[in-house]
C-alpha cells in the first residue's frame, strides 16, 4: 500500500491545477507581486502530477516495493503539494476577492495580502530545498527497474528511446518515472512453482475449514450441462481459493474428468503465453495440438485463480475459450462481481458469503488447539465471540487471530486484552496485510483516495451513500467528465467499490433494495486506518490517543471524547480540512483556527448547542455542513458567507426557519431540511405536535395572518409543527439545487411557481398549505421539472396532484402523504418508478391494481392510514418486478390476499401493526406461492396464536430457494435448513 501517499497526493493536485489556471488567478498573482513564483507553482504541480501518477503505477507492478528513500520521498513531495494547496486556497479566495476592493492598496488587507503573497514564495524555495535533497542522497538511482527522468529548466518533453526507456537531459533530476516494464522479483515469484499451483491458494487464504454446504453447491454448479464456466467471488481473506481447492479435490467430481490444472493469475497480465505454458504441463496437452482443441475436445477441470479485471479474463477467455469450452468446465475466483458476471453469467456466479457464527467458531476453536476435544470455559467463550464479532465472519481474519490465541496462554483475560488490541495485531500481520494491500494496490487511480477516506468512520458504523457522495465531492475526490453529472460519477465510484469487495452493502441497504448504505470490514478499517495515520492524512481523537501528533493534520475524528482540553489545545488546527465527530461534541472545538476546513460533518452528534455554531461565518472554505440528527434549532446568519458550501443538511433537527441570506449560496447543491420520509412520520410528527401545542388549530390562522403581515412564512407544517422548514423567498437564485426538501409552501408563497426554475432539480420534498392558486403553480412546476427523480409531496389532502398535466418521466422513487381519493392518472405512465411509499393516502382496492402495474416498481410500502378497506388483495400476475412490501399500521386491514402469479420476485414481505388482521390462516394466506421469499415479518399485530401457526406451516412448505424465515416480534420462529 505504499501508492498510498501518491494517491492522495494526486487527487490534491487535481484540484488545485484548475484553479490556479485562469485569467482571474493571472490577475491576483500580478495583484500580489508573485506572478512569476506562481507560475512556477503552477508548472511544479503539472510535474508532480506525473511522478505521482507513474510511482503509484510503479508500487503496484511491483507489489508496493519501495526503496526506503524513495518511499520518504513520496512522502514529502505529498506533504508539499499539500501544503501548496492550503496556500493555494487562500489564493483562491483573493482571486474572487480581486473583483472587489479586497487587493485595493492599503486598508485593513494589505498584510492578508503580504501574507500569502509571502508564503508563495517560501513554498518556492521548499520546491528548491526537496530538489537539492534528492540530489544530495541520490534517490532516485536508475537501475534495472527504475530510470531517472529529468526535467530541465525549461521544461522539454522528452523523446523516449527505442528500447522504451526514457533519455536524460542535461540538468538536475527532480523527479523520477518508472519506465521499465522487465518483471520484478515479486513477479517471479508469482510464476515460480507453476507446476505445483493447484496447492496454493493464491497467496491469501489458508484456512482448513471445511465448507460443506457451499462445496456441495458449488460441485453441483460445475456438474450442470450448460455450466461451461463458473465464478467465484467475494472479498479478499473470504476463502475463495480455499473452497475452490476443496472443489478442486473432491473425488467424485474428479473422476469425471480426463484431467485438471490450476492457475494464478500473475498481475498484471500483459500476455497469456506463460498462463497457457503452465496450463498446457499440467494437462500434458500433446505437441501439436492448441490449447482451445485440446479443452473442446476433453473433458477438463481447469480452475483460474485471481482474476483482477474484465480484460484480464477477456485475454484468458481468448487462450481458453470461455464458454465454448466443450465438456471441459473453468472455475474462475475473483474479488470483482463484474467479473464474475462477465466471466460465468448471472445463473452461474457465486457469491461467497462470510462465516456464519457457528462456522466461525469452530475454525476459532481448530486454530487454538489444533485438536479436538477441547472445550472452553464459559467466560472465554464469550470473549471468543466478542473476538469474532470484530472479524464479521472473514475466514483469514479468524485464522490470523486464531494462530495468536494459540501460542499464548489459554485465559480468559489473555484473550481479553489481545481483543482490545486486535487492530494492531492483525495490521501486523503479513499475510492478512498482504491481502488487504493486493486488494488496495488494483485499484484504479481516482478509486484510491475514495477508498481510504472511509478510515475516517468508525468501524460498524454504516454509512450512507449521499453523506458520503457529498463529502466525496467537497474534498474535491470526484472529477466531473463532459458527459456525466458529478452525482453520476460518485454512484459509479460508489458501485465500483462495492463490486471490488472493498466495501460492504449493509442489512439496511438489503432491506430497501438500494445500495444506499455501506459499511466497511473492520479487518481492512483497521489496516487502512493506520496506513492513514501514517501519513499524517488522518488523527482520531478518542479516549485511547495518549498524545496530539506534532505533524500536520488533514483530517480529524472525535469519537468517544473525554475531556482533555490540554490535548486539544496542542493540535494544530489551522490545515485540517474534515472535522467529523462521532458522540460528543467537545467544546469550544468548532472555531476559527478551522481556516481551511471543507468539511464539518456533526450528524448525530449529542450535546450540540447553537452556541457550537457561532464561528461557522468566518470558515470560508466550507463546502459541506452536516447537522443531521442533532438539537440545532438555529442557524447562524453568518451561514450566508459561506459561498463554496455545497451541502447544507439539516433534516431531523429543530430548525424551522433558514437564515435570509441563504440564497446568496450560489454553489448550493443539496439543502436538505425537514423530518425524513419513513414509517415513524406520522408518529414523529405527532410527538411535535405536542411540542408546538401553542400553535393549535385554534390559533393557526392568526400565527399566518401575522408572519404573512411580517413578510416571513410560517414555520408550521400541515402534517405537524416543527416539522419542515419554511420555503425561503427567491429560491430560485439557487440555480446549482440539485436536492432540496423538505421545505414548506404556504398561503400566498411564491416559492411553488419559482420552483419551476430550479430546472438542475433531481430530488424535491415539499409540504403544501396553501390555496388552490398556490397548489396550481406547484403543479406547474413539476411538470416543468424535467430531470427529477424523486419527488415528495406531503399536505392534508393530495387531491391537487391530478392537475399535473406531464409528470416527469424519469422519476423513480414517489413518495405521498396526505388524502386522496384515488391515485393521479398519470402515475401508470411512470415507467422508471422503482419505489413508491404511501402514508394516509387512504387508497382503495383499484389504487392498488394500478401500482401492481408498474413496470419496474421494486419496493411498496403501505404506512400508516395509507389503505383504507378491510381486504388488501395483491392481485393474479400483478407486481411482476417487487421486492419489498412493508404493511404497517393498517388498522382497517383484515385479510390479506396473494393471488397467483403475484408477487413472483418478492424476498421480504413485513406485516406490523395491523391489529384488526385475523387470527386464522385468511389473515395472511397464500405466502406458499412466493417462491423467492427470504424473510416474512409479523409483529405487533396482537394475539394471533392461529395465524402464526398457519404461517409457520406455509413457510415449512414454502418452494423458496433463499430458505426463507418467519420472524414474530424478535424471534426466529422457522428456518428451513
């Protein structure tokens, strides 16, 4: 993982290059006098972004070998581009500034003006300083493997050579380029043993574990006729070649074969000459033949380990022959779900899952004692399962830990403190690293920095997509292509970490068949973590740091905070560019030192006060401001100052009202405010409503007839007080909104017609109350919403939503509180509408019919009120495409009914609070038919002994494949095996 410190470094000067670029940053440098020590900057950076960008290439191809010098190196040209960018920043914001009177001779400016004008060139003279350095110490000698390449001082191309590598100027070596592509000594290795290949288990997994249920599947995958390849993915250290191995040794299925042959795969792979040399020995493949004949023409066994990438398995597909193999069966094992797509197709890609508990303790309880017959006592029992909590079911991490429980003494204590030190222990270990890093070392470029910035969340703590997407876009992580929104770019980088196996999709994301959640393995949280703190990228301030680091901090954590004010005031603050905090918030700690900060994200942070907020004006470079989930009632009008931020989110928070001068935030892309859309609405709301009783009904009209008199809108919601926030006037000088919601519209508001101007909206939460004038415009500007997604309308009745005459007809997800006599006809002709969620819509049996035919819907959930008759019938061959039901709080609902042919995809159905449900089999019937159920919830619906009864019997005869489950309350009542 030594690309570490070139990949972040990278993704800085990335930034930094556009905008030091510009006819107005010409204008600020000759402003301040340093016209000439900024374009040198300017040039410097184009370099590094080459040197960085070829040793980063170089630590890969050659397993992360760095020379000791090279590696501090690195390591410095990263702190200095580092350091350029912070002053580079201040440049920026003087460019802006240089509109105005800020660069006018004289006045109160004149030292900011000296002071950055000062620190350009002292960052000149350290670009010299590190020059002279590498020079005095030789850094960079050329040898088989690495040719130095000079750049003169003015800055010549150079020609390369006819053998490749790269010619040398005359001048001094600054920065060096790999050019020589000759295979290392890791590579060797690689090749090395070829014939004995079928033993390994391509160098990460080594666990003797057996598997049956999966090898057993497995067998019977590679024993089907049109089985031509099958593929095994999952995330480093799961057990891939290991379970392939057993596969591989499985009598039975070996006897069927005329021969076998296993293969690593050597990264990276530029030919397949030495793959087909090996496989052919092992074969014994005649002389004469080609390798593709001799597969067509016997039947074969040939496993490929450790494809990395489509066009890896595209070369090897080419030498093998894929799918056309004949008879012959490939078992292909690979991190990357594309690949295993590509390579074996959907029906035949297997997913390896972790160890389930049981499984996990007995590969525990092998490594410690190497034999049977050992029992552990009860208390190291459970601190054995605290141990295998933290490894989440990863065979490798459980082998690692097991083979250190083993030579120390057998304790309850001993194992206790080695679980509250279990990080370094597994950080220190060679193998498990090694995994880790190979994992690390393939991905591409811009995935690198993305990838590690999530060392900044603790470990279990789930993370969810947009917080992240934004927080990626703030750091300036995520470069907008011509013909790609910025949104776009994060989701496939998001996607693609998924499909790597760095990146977990969590429980929740399952649930809601979105990967909008994720989470990250602790094993590997902990390796990147250090590799982080290493770098001086990241400090986590908690109750275990002993110590503030003297080095530079570019990213600080507070999680689990004790006070220690001395320790703080140590820190220095002034080139930390994220402020997370995960607890409590210490005090005093959001100040103006905080200079430089871009990120400040305090979601669900417990004791934060308005107070904690007042120095939020002078952080000037701020971009994303997360407050979700805190008791922020109020925000600071100095908010207005901050003209980068992007991302302001202050949803589930008691403020009501935004500050006047928000729309002055021209770069605003995501205001997200209100109560979140979920099952507790109506209950949260409620609970507000008790909160707010002095705006009663009683009073209401006589609060609005005052705060229209003021010119203010009211802060109240149609659903409950408190729960929006008031539609600020001229929203639509926000041009960049891409999100906004969920804000109120009230009588007389001219916010529902300007909406229509926001045309870059991709998601939009309004609660209406309002006249039918007001309603109308809002209904205009829908429909003139072209690019919307997701759209959210709350109101007491929803009747108005019939006027819109062209929906948008990319909206994917809808969600709908408040009364409607039936659902708008132009709802049938959404098309991409994937997830609809309803709340006292209080719809009827022929409402249901037409959701049921959506094309693409995935996901329904029926909430409170939202169902109105006493039969809820899914209809025959209706909802083709669900997923996901949720039925709560129906209190009308007797009986609910599946027809045939309904529901043919659905893996979780949830029934809660529906009390009046019968207590016999009618009450829920026809579960049988539903062939891909995984989970059937029922709970808090009452005393329903009989219906339970029932549905346990139709779940023990269910024909799903997911051996589904039935849950009552908490419990797991029925699990086929």
């Amino acid at each position: 993982m030594e690309a570490t410190a070139v990949s972040l470094t990278r993704t800085v000067l990335d930034g930094v290059l556009g905008s030091v670029g510009t006819a107005m940053a010409d204008e600020a440098a000759l402003l301040l006098g340093v016209p000439r020590e900024v374009e040198f900057i300017r040039s410097e950076l184009q370099m590094m972004q080459s040197f960085l960008r070829v040793q980063s290439s170089a630590a890969c191809s050659d397993g992360g070998c760095y020379k000791d010098t090279v590696r501090t190196c690195v390591k410095q040209v990263r702190d200095l581009a580092c350091d350029l960018e912070d002053c580079l920043l201040d440049f920026t914001m003087t460019m802006h500034a240089s509109r105005g009177s800020w660069l006018q001779c004289g006045g109160p400016d004149l030292a900011a003006r000296h002071r950055v004008a000062d620190r350009i060139r002292l960052l000149k003279a350290s670009l010299e300083e590190l020059n002279q350095r590498n020079q005095r110490y030789n850094v960079f000698a050329a040898d088989a493997s690495v040719v130095a390449v000079e750049r003169s001082q003015r800055f010549n191309v150079f020609a390369a050579a006819a053998d490749g590598r790269v010619e040398l100027n005359q001048g001094n070596p600054r920065y060096v380029i790999v050019a020589d592509h000759g295979l290392t000594a890791v590579e060797e290795h690689r090749h090395g043993n070829a014939d004995e290949e079928y033993q390994l288990a391509s160098g990460e997994e080594h666990q003797d574990i057996k598997r049956d249920d999966e090898t057993k599947q497995l067998v019977d995958l590679v024993r089907e006729q049109s089985a031509s390849v099958v593929s095994v993915w999952g995330m480093g250290g799961m057990g891939k070649s290991s379970l392939v191995r057993m596969l591989y040794n499985d009598r039975d299925l070996i006897d069927g074969f005329d021969g076998r042959a296993w293969v690593t795969v050597s990264h990276p792979l530029d030919c397949t000459d030495e793959l087909e040399r090996r496989l052919r020995k092992q074969l014994g493949v005649e002389d004469g033949h080609g390798l593709r004949a001799w597969l067509g023409k016997k039947r074969c066994l040939v496993v490929v380990d450790d494809v990395s990438s489509q066009e890896e398995w595209e070369l090897i597909s080419s030498c093998l022959g894929g799918k056309g193999a004949g008879s012959s069966r490939l078992v292909v094992t690979t991190r990357r779900e594309d690949v295993a797509l590509l390579c074996a197709g959907e029906k035949y890609k297997y997913k390896l899952k972790p160890l389930k508990l049981d499984e996990a303790r007995k590969l525990l309880r092998q490594k410690v004692y190497k034999h049977d017959g050992h029992e552990m006592t009860n208390d190291m029992s459970d601190e054995a399962d605290l141990i295998l909590r933290r490894c989440r079911g990863l065979p490798l991490a459980i082998d690692t830990i097991g083979g250190l429980l083993a030579s120390r003494p057998k304790t309850s204590r001993e194992w206790m403190n080695l679980r509250k030190h279990i990080g370094s222990e597994l950080e220190s270990d060679r193998d498990i690293k090694r995994v880790i890093t190979s994992s690390y070392d393939g991905l591409p470029y811009h995935l690198k920095s993305c990838f590690l910035y999530l060392s900044i969340f603790p470990e279990n703590h789930e993370i969810r997509f947009t917080r992240l997407l934004r927080r990626w876009m703030a750091e300036g992580y995520i470069t907008k292509p011509r013909d790609m929104s910025i949104e776009e770019v994060g989701w496939r980088y998001y996607n693609d970490l998924i499909n790597r196996s760095m990146i977990q999709p969590s429980e929740k994301a399952r649930d809601s068949m979105a990967v909008e959640r994720c989470r990250i393995h602790g094993v590997v949280l902990q390796i990147i973590m250090s590799k982080s703190i290493e770098e001086n990228q990241l400090f986590i301030m908690d109750k275990h740091c002993n110590e503030a680091p003297q080095s530079k901090i570019r990213h600080l954590a507070v999680t689990k905070w004790k006070r220690d004010e001395e320790k703080m005031v140590s820190i220095n603050f002034s080139q930390v560019r994220s402020l997370t905090i995960f607890g409590k918030c210490p005090p005093s700690l959001i100040s103006s030192k905080l200079r430089l900060l871009r990120v400040l994200d305090l979601e669900d942070t417990v004791e934060l006060g308005n107070e904690d907020l007042k120095y939020i004006g002078e952080l000037l470079h701020l971009r994303y401001l997360g407050l979700r989930n805190t008791s922020i009632s109020r925000l600071p009008s100095s908010l207005e100052n901050l003209r980068y931020l992007e991302t302001l989110d202050v949803q589930d928070t008691e403020v009501t009202q935004l500050p006047a001068g928000i729309t002055k935030l021209e770069k605003l892309r995501y205001l997200v405010c209100g109560i979140n859309f979920a099952n507790d609405l109506v209950e949260k709301t409620r609970k507000n409503n008790g909160a707010g009783r002095y705006t009663s009904n009683l009073f209401k009209p006589l609060t609005d007839m005052v705060s229209w008199w003021r010119g203010a809108s009211p802060s109240s919601s149609s659903i409950g007080e408190f729960s929006t926030v008031a539609a600020p006037q001229r929203i639509e000088k926000l041009r960049n909104l891409q999100a906004l919601g969920m804000v109120h519209i009230t009588q007389g508001s001219k916010v529902a017609s300007n909406l229509g101007k926001l045309t870059s909206l991709r998601e939009l939460g309004v609660d209406v109350d309002a006249n039918e004038d007001v309603k109308k415009d809002l209904c205009s500007s829908v429909a003139s919403l072209v690019r919307l997604e997701r759209l959210e309308v709350r109101s007491e009745s929803l009747e108005f939503l019939k006027d819109v005459k062209k929906p948008p007809k990319h909206l994917t997800a809808l969600n709908l509180s408040g009364r409607l006599s039936s659902l708008p006809s132009w709802m049938i002709s959404l098309n991409d509408l994937a997830k609809v969620k309803l709340i006292q819509t209080q719809l009827k049996r022929g409402d249901i019919e037409v959701i049921g035919n959506l094309l693409n819907l995935t996901l329904l959930a029926l909430w409170e009120e939202s169902f109105a008759e006493e039969s809820l019938r899914f209809g025959k061959d209706t909802f083709q495409k669900l997923n996901l039901l949720y039925i709560e709080g129906l209190e009308n609902v007797s009986t609910i009914t599946i027809e045939d042919g309904a529901l043919p995809l659905l893996e979780n159905l949830q029934v809660t609070k529906c009390n009046n449900l019968h207590d016999r089999e009618e009450g829920l019937s026809s579960v049988l038919s539903l062939v891909k159920l995984n989970e059937l919830v029922l709970k808090s619906c009452g005393d329903k002994p009989e219906l339970e009864k029932a549905l346990q019997k139709q779940i023990s005869g269910s024909k799903s494949v997911n051996r589904p489950k039935l849950i009552i309350g908490k419990s797991i009542v029925t699990k086929i095996s």
